[in-house]
C-alpha cells in the first residue's frame, strides 16, 4: 500500500457563460494535454489509472465519458467515471493509489452547462413519483434550504449578500473567473428574485469548462515535482434523499464527512489549523451552511462570521479566495475546482489572488439538492 498521495499537477481551462468553440473532447484535451506537458510525463507510458467526472444529463447522451475515452487514454485500457461532483473522482483517485493498485492517476472533470436547461436537469434528480412531479429544481429546493436555515438560526439577507460582494470580488482577481465585479449588498439584494429569498446574484450561473489533474504515489510524486500537495484526509458521506426527512437547516452528512477528513488528517482544532477553505457555493447562503457544518465556527455563528471580515481574502480565514462557485464554475467541475484552486494556493502560484503563507486547506464539494452528498478533503504541503 501507498503512505501518501500527492497531487503533482492541476490545469483548468478559462471558465466561461459558452464554449461554441470546443466539444467535451476538445475541453478534455485543452487540460489533459497541460497537466501532463507541465508534469512531463506520458500518458501512455506514466499513467496507470484514469477517472473521469461527467454526468449523461449534462452531457446530453448516455455513457457521458464515452466522448473523452480516447483523450484520456481510457482506449484499450482502464477508464472509470464518477457521475457525481468532481470532488468525489479525487477521493476515488487517491483510494485507488492508497490501495497500492496503483501510482498515478489522471483525473478529468469536464460540463457544458450552456447545451441544456439546468432547471431540466436537476429536476431529475428528485425522486420520480411524489416529488419530481411538483417542478422541483435545485434552486426552488435550496430556497427552502435557505429558508429554513435563515430562520433557524437567525442569519440575515444582508449576511447572506456578504457571500455575494466577498465571492465576486475575489472572482475579478482570478483569471479563469468570468462571473466577477464590485457589487455592494444593495447590488445584490436588488437584482431579480429567483426564488425567495434567492436572488439572481446569489446563485451560481451558467458555465463551461474542464479541469484535469495528476495523483501519484509518494515515492512517484518525488520523481515528479519538487512542489508535491499532499492529500492529509478525506470523507464522504450521504444523507437522506428525500428533502422531507431532515432538516434542511442542518447538514448532518458534511459533519460526518468533516469529521472522517480531519481524523485522517490529525486536525484536532480545524478552525485553528486550516489556514483557507475553498468550498462549494452553488448558492450564497451555502458558504454560511457549510462553515457550520465543517465545524469552523458554531451553530448559527456563520453570519457574524462574515460580518467580521475572517473569511475574506485578507483575512485570518479566508473562504474561496478564488471566488468560488459564484465566480462562475460547471456542475460536476465544481468540486475537482475547489480542489484545483487550493493546489494553486500552497503551491504559491495563485497570482493575483495568492493568500499568505498557507500549509493547510481544506476542500469540500457536493452533489445533490440542498447538500445531500458532500466530500471533505484536507490537503498540505508537507
């Protein structure tokens, strides 16, 4: 079995509304051809393991990789797919290395969110009989979500429009963003109501996009680069899948995904000992939910979390420095991207947006409507 698992290299392409120019192949072979051109290794001769990350919905077919099979390496030999948030491939990546089966693995994530209506594809991910029926999308459920956790726990719109103005602001400073700009809470609290109390800026748009990356062993990680980032710990975990039997206002599968990572990795004190978070924020409100439930503040707490100015770029916690979701960032993508953004960061090649001195970050992407799924993974440079 392997000791550790390294990430060696990540490349993203330029996220945007419409990619007309390139297919799913095309977008796959933009980052493929990149990470390992930048790693120098051969993908016929160096990789031994290949994940992909796509979903048929999104990609408008059945078997949504069997379109990036030959780019990835995948013909004549070993290629899985992961139809979940991109996070996930990383965690199956790194088990598959741990295992010892084997020493470096390519992973790709790729969605063209511009070919197909999201309200269409995420209302098929309700349950057919009782709920599908009723219209349900993820934004009309992360409505309620944010409802619920709102009144619960007495967090404020103008709390939640903070995400917004932090998010996008740091998005302007990423060049890989698209969705970025100064905006004030006034800005956001004026913009079009989607679903109450959901506006359009406090929800993730559209986008297109791919991000691929390299996982080794650690004696192969040591041949490769003299910048390894090391996987420390990771967790997953589901909650019940329908909306009714829990309480949106709580994320019980984040806690016990949090609490698998931080074991994993010896974090005791996580607010104390991650030095940044990139996490997943299909909408505003989500940033607060999950600092909760990641166990970086308390119950209720997140709001004057934000008001204080912690999780800023500049502050002592900084929350998606690369502007997150809200920056503009595909379904399924979105998780290998916090990923992504947070090698950048402890490998001090963030330009632009770069934090101070970091050691520790912590990583987290989900799948489903209001959090069902979520994946936990901490991540350092030593």
């Amino acid at each position: 079995m392997a000791d550790r698992v390294a990430i060696v290299g990540v490349a993203q392409t330029k996220f945007v509304p419409k990619r007309v120019d390139a297919n799913y192949a095309e977008l796959a072979y933009e980052v493929i051809s990149k990470v390992l051109g930048d790693a120098k290794l051969d993908l016929g001769k160096d990789i031994d393991n290949k994940v992909s990350c796509s979903h048929d919905i999104w990609d408008g077919q059945t078997i949504s990789n069997i379109g990036i099979t030959d780019v990835i390496g995948g013909h004549l030999g070993n290629e899985e797919k992961v139809a979940m948030d991109g996070s996930t491939a990383v965690y199956y990546g790194a088990i598959g290395i741990l295992s010892g089966e084997y020493d470096c693995t390519l992973l790709l994530a790729h969605t063209k969110m511009s070919q197909t209506n999201r309200n269409i594809v995420n209302n098929v991910a309700f349950e057919p009989i009782y709920t599908r029926g009723l219209g349900l999308d993820f934004t009309s459920a992360g409505a309620m979500q944010a409802e619920r956790y709102m009144y619960k726990y007495g967090i404020t719109r103008e709390q939640v429009a903070k995400v917004v103005v932090k998010n996008l602001s740091n998005a302007k400073l990423n060049p890989n963003a698209h969705n970025g700009g100064d905006y004030t809470v006034a800005d956001v609290l004026s913009s079009p109501v989607l679903a109450s109390p959901l506006h359009s800026l406090d929800v993730a748009p559209d986008t297109d996009g791919a991000v691929a990356m390299v996982l080794a062993s650690e004696k192969r990680a040591r041949q490769i680069t003299d910048k390894p980032v090391w996987i420390k710990g990771f967790g997953t975990c589901y909650d019940a899948h329908y909306p009714g039997d829990r309480d949106l206002a709580d994320c019980l599968s984040l806690q016990r995904a949090a609490a698998a990572a931080y074991k994993m990795a010896g974090i005791k004190k996580p607010r104390k000992e991650i030095d940044f978070v990139e996490l997943g924020e299909d909408f505003s409100y989500q940033e607060l939910l999950w600092l909760e439930g990641l166990g970086l503040c308390g119950r209720g707490e997140a709001g004057r979390m934000i008001d204080s100015g912690v999780t800023g770029r500049k502050g002592k916690m900084p929350v998606n420095p690369s502007g997150g979701l809200l920056g503009g960032v595909p379904a399924n993508v979105a998780g290998m991207n916090r990923v992504a953004e947070a090698v950048l960061q402890l490998r001090g090649e963030a330009a632009g947006y770069q934090v101070k001195n970091p050691k520790i970050a912590l990583a987290q992407g989900h799948t489903g409507f209001c959090g069902q799924h979520h994946c936990v993974i901490v991540l350092g440079t030593e």
